[in-house]
C-alpha cells in the first residue's frame, strides 16, 4: 500500500492581500520562519510513511514558481515529485477527479491518495502523520474520508461536520452531515453540543472508490472529468511527470467543489476528529494569531516601533514603521502597497481587491517584483507614457519570442551577458551595452551564461500595460498567437 499525497496549490488568497496577489497566490506567501505554506506542506507529506509520490495539482502559469519552491526542499532519491497543471481554475472536484485519474494509470491497485490544501499551518507534524494512519485504514475500506478539527471556538468562518454515533475506531465516525458556515448563535449551538468539528478541507480514499461514488451520485462530472482527460499531454524527465490538461475542453467542466459534488451526496463518508494546531491562514488576523507577541498582544518585524499600542500587528520590512496608541489594528506594508485595518475588518479585505479589479489597478495582480518561468522583473519606477524594470534572467532561460503594439523598449545590461533577436538581427550585448527594441517588431531575449543575466529595461510608449504581450513562440508552454 502506497500514500499518494496531492497537494491543491492555487487561489488568490485576496483576503491576504497586498502580500497574496493573484500572480503570486496564498501557498508561496512566506511566514515570520522564512518558509513559504507551500514548502511547509511539502515537508509536512515528506513525513508520512509509504509515500513515493507527491502530485502537485495547480494552474501552468505556477508551475516553475512551485518547481523553485520544492528546489529548497531535497525529498529522497526515491520520491518522485509529479505536477498536474490545470490550464484553469474549475474548484477542487475537477482537480481530485483529474488526480484519481492520473493515479490510477500510473499507481499500483492499492494506491491510496490523501488530498491537502498548500495553505494550511498544521502542527504537530507527529499527531499530523497519526490521524493521517487512521484515514489511510478508513479509505482502505472503501470509505471517504475527510478531517474534522477539533472545534475552540464559535467560528463563523468555516464549515462545520456533524460526527454520527457510530464510532469507527478511535477519533473516527460516520458522517452525519455537512453544514455551511453558520451564523454566531448556531456555531454556538454546535460548540456545546460537543457533536461537531471544523471542516479541515482535507481528504482521504482510494481513486477507485472516489469513482464509484461519482458514478452513484455524480455521473455527469465524472463523464466530463473523462473526456477532458483525453486530451491531456504527458511529459517526463528522470524525477518526475509532468501532465497538463488541454484548456478547450477542461474549460468546459462543471466547476464545483468536492464538498458539493459528492462529499455531501455519499453515504461512505467518514471523519477523523484532529486535536493538531490547524490554521487555514485565512485571514491577515489569523496570521496575526500564531506570532509571538509581547504582553500586550502586540507583534512587529524587523525594527519597527510600536507605542501605548494593544492587539496590533506590523508586517513590513522594507522601511521603518511606527505606530502609537493603536489598538486591535493590522498594518502590513510591501514595497508598493500598504494595507492598514481593524482586526475586526480582517475579512473585508478581498473588497480592497474587488475595487483593485473594478478600477483596473495591477496591484490586484502583481507585486513589484513578479516571477516569471525565466526569471523575474521589478518595477523602478513607472509615469506618464514610461515605465523602468530591473529584469534577471536566469542562467540557459530564453523569454519568449513576442512583439508589442504600444511601446517600445531599451535593453541596458548591467551584468552577465545577453543574447538578443530583434527583427533579424541577432546579436550578444555585453556589461554596460544596450539594444533597442522598437515597436511592433518581434524580439527575444537570452541567457547564454551560467549567472544571472541582470537588465534595465525602460519602456516608452502611450500604454505600458503587462497584457499588451503578443507572444509567437515560448519555451514554457504559455498560449502563443
């Protein structure tokens, strides 16, 4: 028996916004340690017995960002990390039913997956890997299997799983039913009831039991999940499989959560009750929970300066901030945008980026710096009709072959060495050389070297926008003309 972990990277994480955008989602947010959820819920896998596998589920434009962040982490010789790249976003039943497909093709009979979100905090990693061994017995016999947290509060926030009375074995139980995020008198009602627990969000069963179960309850996913499946494309290298569904007819499934899809449908369900530190980090209050603070509840980083404050948290560490006589407030400062709220506002935040959206703002987007499959790019400085970046290319990277309707550009290389294409020309730029690329005309940027190739890059033109990017070829699979 074998434990296939499949782990689902993505969302915007707006409610963390300005540090979570949608280029750069939840699961690569760093925490206080240095260490991304993403890399945390790797190594939290890494621990379970009987894994040889991890398969990542998230969408293309993340797949080299997720590759660099498992580069930190050196799994066993023998594990194989495999990528399923969603081209996208369609909710988790899609995803795990993409996953038990994949599985089931290249897994032995009694493979057993265990679905977690890149999102969580959980701890200890020890009664982790417990209650994990206890979902693994459950779906072995053809249960689903989903974690209930144990409950320390009247939480509005998240759904609630009603225990039946039949005990499964210790801390395991039927499922009587799934509730919504209820309101505060009825979480209270749960609460002291002592029959209910969070729903974690995190899954357990085997792929031929999860099949059945939509044949019974939810054929008409299953049958698209299927055809979609067809048309994926398959490549290897010696550590792992990558495998990216086709966006024509993937676009085209039903989006919907497993919870509403068959979780909520089935009679095979059960829950394992957990006692771990869980966090589902939704929030910049929740994150502002597990720091250490001083007697007053306050928490800062780096050097900044709290006076006569109470509850209050900074998170910033780009210039000195301080702040006197604030109580329960949240502050969180990233190099082009500051967000400042009540605790109590603390949901309300994805509405910042609603509005970001509405008016066309990139800051719901993009950071400053932003990660691309060859390297990266921060914004100088950017005004009327200019924009100035500081590009690093990484060692063998090629960007694509593209061309631009509005602006022209001019290439400055600061260290390294260039190789360009522009028009018909090509031709190698040395430290302290430039190029120009003027508009409309098709250009290529490489890094022949073995360091990083550093640029200035300045844009003029009447419309600096990122989406004005006509691409005819690319090397990372992104859409072309």
């Amino acid at each position: 028996m074998s434990v296939v972990p499949v782990i689902l990277s993505g969302g915007a994480g707006s409610r963390l916004w300005p540090v979570s955008r949608e280029a750069h989602p939840k699961p690569f947010m760093h925490m206080p340690d240095g260490e991304s959820l993403l890399e945390k819920t790797l190594k939290r896998v890494l621990e379970i017995p009987n894994v040889k596998k991890v398969l990542t589920i998230t969408n293309r434009d993340y797949y080299f960002q997720t590759v660099d962040e498992y580069q930190k982490i050196s799994p066993a010789d023998n594990i194989s990390l495999d990528y399923l790249l969603e081209p996208v976003g369609r909710n988790t039943a899609p995803a795990i039913l993409s996953a038990a497909l994949s599985i089931i093709e290249s897994d032995s009979e009694d493979a057993v997956m265990l679905v977690l979100p890149a999102d969580h905090l959980i701890s200890p990693i020890t009664s982790f890997v417990n209650r994990v061994e206890k979902a693994v017995t459950l779906a072995q016999n053809k249960r689903l299997v989903t974690f209930g947290i144990k409950p320390t509060k009247a939480e509005t926030g998240y759904g609630y799983i009603k225990k039946g009375q039949t005990a499964l074995g210790e801390s395991c139980y039927a499922v009587d039913e799934f509730t919504e995020k209820p309101n505060q008198a009825t979480a209270q009602i749960f609460i002291d009831s002592g029959s209910y627990v969070w729903n974690a969000g995190m899954f357990c069963f085997s792929p031929e039991t999860l099949i059945e179960e939509f044949e019974k309850h939810n054929s008409e996913l299953l049958a698209q999940v299927r055809e979609s499946w067809q048309h994926k494309e398959i490549s290897q290298s010696k550590s792992s499989q990558v495998t990216t569904l086709a966006k024509e007819s993937f676009s085209k499934v039903a989006s919907i959560s497993i919870d509403y899809a068959i979780m909520e449908k089935s009679n095979q369900v059960s829950v394992v009750e957990c006692d771990f530190n869980w966090n589902d980090v939704g929030s910049w209050d929740s994150i502002s929970q597990q720091l250490e603070s001083d007697e007053k509840g306050n928490y800062t980083d780096n050097q900044n300066i709290l006076l006569d404050s109470e509850n209050t948290c900074i998170r910033g560490s780009d210039r000195l901030i301080a702040g006197i006589g604030l109580k329960n407030i949240m502050i969180v400062d990233t190099p082009d945008a500051l967000l400042v709220t009540n605790k109590d506002n603390a949901q309300e935040v994805k509405r910042v980026v609603e509005t970001l959206k509405a008016i066309k703002h990139e800051a719901y987007k993009f950071h400053n710096t932003v990660h691309r499959p060859w390297g990266t790019y921060t914004v100088l400085e950017e005004g009327e009709r200019f924009k100035l970046k500081r590009i690093v290319v990484k060692p063998g990277a090629i960007l694509s072959l593209q061309s631009h309707h509005h602006r022209s550009e001019h290439w400055i290389v600061v260290s390294g060495t260039a190789v360009t294409i522009i028009g018909d020309e090509k031709k190698t730029v040395n430290i302290n050389e430039s190029t120009f690329v003027p508009i409309g005309v098709k250009h290529r940027l490489i890094n022949p070297g073995v360091v990083d190739l550093v640029m200035i890059e300045v844009q003029s033109g009447e419309y600096l926008g990122e989406d004005d990017i006509v691409r005819y070829d690319d090397e990372y699979g992104r859409d072309v003309k």
